[in-house]
C-alpha cells in the first residue's frame, strides 16, 4: 500500500495560463461583436427616428396645404377686399385651417428654400388683415435640412381644361389654386424625392368673386 502513487488530478501552471488567456480572447471577441452591434442598433434607431420625424413633418405639410383657406383682409390703400395666397417656384405663403399646435384660428404658413441650407417654415396667428408683416417679424425654423423645394399651382382655364403653373397670387386672381404639388428634392440625390399633391377644396370666397384666369398670363 505504502508503494502506490497518488494521481495528480490538479491543473499545471501552463494549463492556467491558456485557459485565462483562451477567455480573454473570447471576452474580448464577445465585448466586439456587443459594441459593433449596439453601435449599428443607435445607427439605426437614429436613421428610424429622423425618418418618422421628417414623414411627421411632411404630413403636417400635406395637412396644413388640404387645409388652405381664401383668408380675406382689406387693402388700406385700395379699401378693396383681397385674398392672402402668394405662391412661387421656390417659395408659398398660405393661411391653413390646421396649426401644428392645434391651436383654434387660423395659421399663416410660409415656406422657403435657402441654397447649401434647407426648407425654412414660418408659422403666425392670422388675424383679419394681411399676415405679411408678421412673417417678417417671426423667427424661421429649417424644416427639413439640406433640401430644395419646389411648388406648382394647378387651375382650370374656361374650356375646363386643368394646367399646371408655378406662380400664384391671390391677391389678384382673388382665388386659391385647385391644388398645390410640392417636390422635395435631397442635395444628395441618394433618397428619392417626396411628394405632396395637396387638393385645395375651399379655393373661393363666399364673397369676393374670382377673377377671369385666361386673360391672366400666368
């Protein structure tokens, strides 16, 4: 019995020290691969975010266009009755039933483009006279960043006959276009455009007659 050998059942220094460096290694895979796909999932949770944002935005826009309204106000000079809708290639001033606040009245709306920076918003409460004034007082928001915007105006000439223009003022036609087409155009030219096609329903005043659109050069 005195002649028998133990067996040694432990584990050698070497066999140590390759399996702490073994989950070392496996550690510091795992710790990679945990860091490269949360980094991906903020990516893409920020890609989501400004996409919901800027589809929010865009439907407000869509909302607010459906929601023009023939916003009539007096001329001090003339003490004629007029109507506030000024739309051009790259710019369009409105007063909307809707307000991104929900707040009751009505709201001025003017959106613009300034070249290598964006669309730019202007909202003002509409009163019963011009809003103009007020735009010109009110600080601009970048709607949507390094983006162009352009806008067509959509009439029916007396044949019945729809054509599509890109200048619009109201205060001499003393109407509101049929509809409004908005194309927003990336810098990039990665992303596809956004469209708006925005019906206006409430394009004449119950007063105020509009005035003849084929002897207008528009």
């Amino acid at each position: 019995m005195f002649g028998e050998k133990k067996n040694n059942t432990g584990f050698t220094l070497i066999e140590v020290i390759l399996a702490l460096g073994l989950t070392s290694l496996l550690l510091g895979l795992l710790s990679t691969s945990v860091f490269i796909v949360t980094e991906d999932w903020n990516r893409n949770s920020l890609a989501l975010d400004e996409s919901l944002d800027e589809a929010m935005t865009v439907l407000q826009v869509d909302r607010a266009l459906h929601g023009a309204f023939p916003h009539s106000f007096t001329n001090e000079e003339t003490l004629s009755r007029q109507i506030f809708f000024t739309g051009e290639k790259e710019y369009l001033a409105w007063v909307s039933t809707m307000s991104p606040q929900r707040s009751s009245g009505l709201t001025g709306w003017q959106l613009y483009s300034i070249p290598d920076e964006g669309v730019y918003l202007r909202l003002v409460p509409a009163y019963s006279d011009n809003p103009s004034s007020r735009f010109e007082g009110s600080t601009p928001t970048l709607l949507f960043p390094n983006y162009d915007i352009e806008f067509s105006y959509l009439y029916e000439e007396l044949e019945e006959t729809k054509v599509w223009t890109q200048e619009w003022e109201a205060q001499e036609l003393l109407s509101l276009p049929l509809a409004v087409y908005v194309r927003l155009t990336p810098y990039d030219n990665v992303a596809a455009p956004t469209e708006i096609l925005a019906r206006i329903r409430n394009n004449e005043h119950r007063s105020i007659r509009p005035n003849d659109l084929e002897q207008l050069d528009l």
